[in-house]
C-alpha cells in the first residue's frame, strides 16, 4: 500500500506551532505534498529538518505567498518546478517529482496551488492561464510516467456536489462555470480521474476547506477544493479515502483538512 496525503498548510511555520508535526508523525504517509507554504525554501528545509522527509521545496519569487513542496521517505529521482509555462516559473504553486517504486514502475507526483482567483480582476486572468497551462501538461505526464498524480490546492469546486453553499457562490471566484469547465476537461478529454469522488461517491463534499470565521467548520458548510487527479490505471488501485479533518474547529493547524488516499502499489525504491 502506498498512501498520499496532500494539504494546503496556510503558512507552514504557523501550521508547525499549530500542531502539523505532531500530525506528520502520525500520519504513516510516504508522500506528503503542501501548498500554500509561504516561506523560502531554506526556511522550509530548516523547520523540517527533523521530520524525517526528503524535502523538494518551491518557493514564490512574492515574498511570504504561494509555495509549494513535496516530502517523502525516499530521495525522488528527479523534480521539477515549473507547469510549463514561462510566466509561473517563480511563482511556486508547481512542483512535480518523479519516483521509482519497488517493482520498478515511475510514479510522477505534482503539488500545485492554483491562484484563489478574483472575479474581473488581473488575479483570475492568473488563474485561467494556470489552469491553461495544466490542459498541456498533464497530459505530458501521462506519458512520461507509468503513474501520474496530481494533488494539491486547485480552487475549483467541480461540481454542486463540492460546495456547501453552492447557489449562493454561482457567480464568485471558485465555483465559475468558465472554471468548473476546465475540470470537465481534465476529467473527461484528458482522461484524469478524480480519485477522491470516485471513493466518496456522489454525496456532499466530503470537504476540505472551511472559513476561519463564523461556524462554517461546525456546520460542516465547506469547499471540496483539494483534489488528488490520478492517470486512470492508477486511480484503479486507489482502496481507500478519507479526509483527516480536525476533531474540533480549536485543534485545527489549518484552513484545510489533509486528504489521504491508500494506492494498492509497491512502495518507494531508493533512488
């Protein structure tokens, strides 16, 4: 088995005083992937330290933004940052790693944090030349590995499924039809699959982010925004999901809950 747990940290040395590494030690997880972990990336390596992670960190050239990371019990064979467009090379919200599993199969894993968006704005331009940019590459990394997977922070509620309040947020940065159309495309032309909702099922959520204010988390009133998009032969292996979500709104390290996914493949093979 070989579980994959992604998590937008909102601010890893915040995330860290909060609570995470108590998390990390308990999670029993070989690939861990962060987003939004707003520092440079020798601060990353530093607080990390003593996890007991290999560290692939790519930092934003905006100081304190964006950032994005990959941690993993064995050394990558090679990682790369950048979705192939020019204009986010230093923006860290890609970065992608390749490894070996023990029966000798290449497993690409991607972090990614897409831009939040803002309707009319320069900041949703962003985030549609991002979600661009993934139209070409995904299916890059289809080719390039036996396995592809990408986690992390994409800002999109695909479906009414992924959003509470869904009705009231139709014409806001999230959930936009223009948005909610690139998904169809990564689901369906591309030929992703979107391994948590397979597992889950057509229910609500079950969701991964909740507003610090008022009682959205005690209502339960989230966005289902983190995703782990997998190639179909490894999606077909995925046993199991679940989201790690916090016993009470005080115990939460994050505006965000991890995502865990259990694989049926052999484990990682030193590179």
């Amino acid at each position: 088995m070989l579980r994959i747990t992604t998590v937008n940290v909102n601010g890893i040395r915040a995330a860290l005083r909060k609570g995470m590494g108590e998390w990390m030690a308990a999670a029993d997880s070989p690939i861990i992937t962060l987003q939004e972990v707003r520092a440079a990336n020798d601060i990353v390596f530093d607080v990390l330290a003593d996890s007991g992670y290999r560290i692939q960190s790519a930092d934003a050239e905006a100081k304190g933004r964006a950032g994005v990371a990959i941690l993993s019990r064995t050394e990558p064979e090679a990682t790369r940052t950048g979705n192939g467009d020019d204009y986010f090379d230093r923006a860290g919200r890609w970065i992608e790693s390749d490894f070996r599993l023990e029966d000798g199969s290449l497993l690409t894993v991607v972090s990614a944090y897409v831009h939040s968006g803002e309707v009319d704005t320069p900041k949703q331009d962003d985030k549609y030349r991002f979600l661009e940019a993934m139209l070409v590459r995904l299916p890059e990394l289809a080719e390039h590995a036996d396995h592809a997977v990408l986690t992390g922070d994409l800002n999109v509620c695909h479906t009414e499924l992924d959003l509470k309040n869904w009705k009231a947020n139709r014409k806001k940065a999230g959930f936009l039809p223009e948005e909610r159309a690139y998904f169809d495309r990564f689901f369906s032309d591309i030929g992703y699959v979107d391994v948590h909702r397979q597992l889950s099922g057509e229910v609500p959520g079950p969701y991964t982010w909740w507003s610090m204010r008022g009682k959205a988390f005690d209502n339960d009133a989230g966005w289902r925004i983190d995703y782990q998009a997998a190639t179909p032969g490894l999606a077909e292996t995925a046993t199991a999901a679940r989201v790690d979500r916090a016993a009470s709104w005080g115990e939460r390290w994050s505006d965000h809950a991890p995502l865990v996914i259990d694989y049926d493949l052999p484990g990682l093979r030193e590179a």
